[in-house]
C-alpha cells in the first residue's frame, strides 16, 4: 500500500539583484507585501560581521577596523574597497558564513510550507550564484538616477558611487543574464505591475 500523502515540491528560488542605487530593497517590500519569504544577503551579513569569531578573522586581515568588539565598517570598506584582492579576502571571510545563514533561513521557509524564496543578493552575478536560482529578477534604472538616489542616503559623493558601481557587474550584463527586468525609474505604481506580470509569468501568487 502507497503512501496516499504527495511529496511536497522542492523550494524554488527567484534570485533578486540590481546595481546600486537601483530600488532592489523597494521590489524586495513589494515581493514581501505579496506573501513571498525575501532572504536578505546583506542583512545576514550584517548579523555575521557581529559574531566574535568573524570580527577575530577580519581585524588579524585588516588591523585596525574591529574597536572594542565593534567592527567600524567606514574604516574596513576605506580599506577593502580599495583594494580587489583585499576585498576577495573580506568576501572570502564572510560570505560563507552568509551563506549558512541563508540555507538555514530557507531551510525554515520550506518548513513552512513556502514553494519560492527570495534571494535577495546584490553581487549574485558577482558571486556565479545564478546557477542556484530557478529564475533572476534584475532591477534597473538609469545611472543618473541610481547616483542621484545613494547620494540622497548615503555620505557617498558622485566619485564614489561611481567607483562602486564599476566594481560590479556592469548593469547592461545583468539585464542579459536577467529572465526578468524590473525598469525601475518611474513611478511606485508602475514598479508594482512590472513585478506582478513577473510573478504571473512565474505562476506565483
């Protein structure tokens, strides 16, 4: 006699990335506003860069940025960012702890019945995460309006926006490798029919 109870479908994963300054934190609300679990990657970076074991490994490779247990992020991106090699040496510390954090966070989604996540990562292209994803949401906008929108949040001039925007994926590459591009550079109600004709497309919700 069979098991009459059906197995339950593998969790799927949308992969959502953008440039800076792009809105992907804006379409990441909109996905949570419509029932979907959203994994943020820089949250959960934020929580390892906290752990005593992680600040030990970053303050032995860059003296100077761990000050009384506290990890002061200014000074370590003045140093990393600076550096390529230095910042693969930082990425190599933290985003396998990241990753942990996100398989057990989706681990737990699946638990719950949750048939998608979203991997909410910004250098998914960066870090060849597509390949674990069923499908990747891009989010764009022209550069003029990304710098204009960092520079309105952050203590970034134009220079260094720019800089750390040519440190990723160029944006015209991420929308090739995209299966759907959100064009973020008009108004809040056109962004939400953008990303409900991809879930639509997708046959979630």
């Amino acid at each position: 006699m069979t098991d009459s109870a059906a197995s339950p479908a593998p969790l799927r994963r949308l992969g959502l990335t953008g440039s800076i300054g792009a809105g992907k934190s804006t379409v990441a609300a909109l996905l949570r506003a419509r029932g979907l679990t959203v994994l943020d990657a820089d949250a959960q970076a934020r929580l390892v860069t906290e752990e005593p074991e992680t600040l030990e490994q970053i303050e032995a490779a860059f003296p100077g940025t761990v000050k009384g247990g506290v990890l002061d992020r200014p000074a370590l991106s003045a140093v990393a960012f600076a550096d390529p090699a230095r910042l693969a040496g930082l990425n190599a510390i933290v985003h396998p702890r990241v990753r942990e954090r996100m398989t057990a966070l989706e681990q737990q989604a699946a638990q719950a019945g949750a048939q998608w996540t979203v991997q909410d990562i910004p250098l998914l292209f960066e870090g060849g995460l597509e390949a674990n994803m069923d499908a990747v949401l891009v989010v764009d906008a022209p550069l003029e309006l990304r710098v204009a929108r960092v520079m309105e949040r952050s203590p970034f001039s134009r220079e260094e926006v720019l800089a750390r925007d040519a440190r990723q994926t160029p944006a015209a590459e991420k929308r090739q490798k995209a299966d759907f591009v959100i064009e973020n550079g008009g108004t809040v109600e056109d962004l939400e029919t953008q990303v409900d004709a991809a879930l639509e497309a997708l046959g979630i919700g």
